[in-house]
C-alpha cells in the first residue's frame, strides 16, 4: 500500500497530477485548486490513499493527513464515491467540512454538483454519528492552527492579497485555497506584491 509520495510535476490537468518518481510516472488525483497551485518541475509531496477497481488502482492526493481522513470518511457513505468525495474537498476546506457537519448543515453540500438533499443529508446524519468523525472534530482546530502558524505568511499580507483577489473579480473559494497551497512553498519574508503575483499565476492558468 502507498501512504506517501513525492516527486517532481511532469504534467498536470484540472484533476490529476503525474507525478515522476525516480523515473515511474504516478497519476495522483486531486483537488483541481492543488492542480491549479502547481507547475513542471515543482517537488511537491502528497499523502495517498489508493483505491482499487476491477480495472484500475487509483492515487488520491492530499496536502494534509486531515484532508486524507476527511476524504476517507466522505467515501464511506453510501452514494458518495472517491471521485465525489475528491469534488467535496476541492469547494470546502477540511473545516468548513467538519463545521458543516457538526452542525448538521445539510444546504452547505447540497451547493456541490452532484449532491442532492438525500446524499447530504444521509452524509451528515451518518458521519456526525461516526466515532472516527468525532475524533477529527476534537482534532481540527488545533491541527489546523499549528498548520496556519507553519505555512501561511503574515496574516496582514495574506488577508490584503485575498481581499486583492476578490477584488479583481476571483471566487473567495479559489482564491484562498490557492493562496494557503502557495504560502507552503513560499518564505515568510515575501511581500504582498509577490503574494499577488503568484496567486494570478495560479488563477489563471485555469
């Protein structure tokens, strides 16, 4: 079983990256903002989960081990394959997941394509219930705390170059999550101008 991969971006489409792995191509799917963030020749590293069909093995990516338990759990409802839960994690963060969930918000993932009243509301009900969702409830403010103080740059410049980006006509959603996949390979003495100018670089090619 692959857990972990990292390697070098050959190529990449809106949902998958093949990745060269001392000279073995993987295709590892992923959140089309993580495809979006990324270019040839980055070095970028993923957390796997393999997913076996009669046809196929497929690689899931995530940047983060709360990203990959979240996913695990979504395709553990009924009605919810890997690739739906894959879309679910690409138009909500893990903790807009997690709230959404404890709260019982229902009308948060019927918002996604492909998800009815049924699936969202038999997703919630199941999950708030599950021990293993508990768990990650209790974890993820912490885990998600420690992950922002390591990764994002300065809050002021985060937070002007986002609202610079909404500004410019770009969906909060996007822009974010692009920001927060940036700010992992950037240092923490970056300007916001170069902030910027990365983000559109990323946006763009989309």
């Amino acid at each position: 079983m692959i857990g972990y991969i990292e390697g070098t971006v050959q190529e990449f489409e809106h949902d998958y990256v093949l990745l060269n792995v001392h000279d073995i191509g993987y295709i590892v799917y992923c959140a089309p903002h993580i495809a979006k963030s990324l270019q040839i020749g980055d070095k970028v590293a993923f957390y796997v989960e393999q997913q076996f069909r009669e046809d196929a093995v497929q690689l899931f990516g995530f940047t983060t081990k709360q990203e990959k338990k979240i996913f695990q759990l979504l395709k553990g409802v009924h009605g919810i394959g890997a690739k739906l839960a894959i879309t679910i994690l690409g138009e909500l963060s893990v903790a807009e997941i997690i709230d959404a969930i404890g709260d019982s918000k229902v009308s948060v993932f019927e918002r996604i394509s492909g998800i009815g009243k049924k699936i969202a509301t038999r997703m919630v009900t199941e999950l708030n219930t599950a021990n293993a969702f508990k768990r990650l409830y209790t974890e993820i403010d912490r885990s998600t705390y420690s992950e922002n103080n390591k990764q994002a740059p300065l809050p002021s410049i985060y937070h002007e170059t986002l609202e610079a980006l909404i500004y410019l006509g770009f969906n909060k959603n996007d822009a974010q999550k692009t920001l927060d996949i940036i700010s992992q390979k950037l240092s923490y003495d970056i300007t916001k101008e170069q902030l910027l100018q990365e983000a559109l670089k990323s946006l763009s090619r989309f």
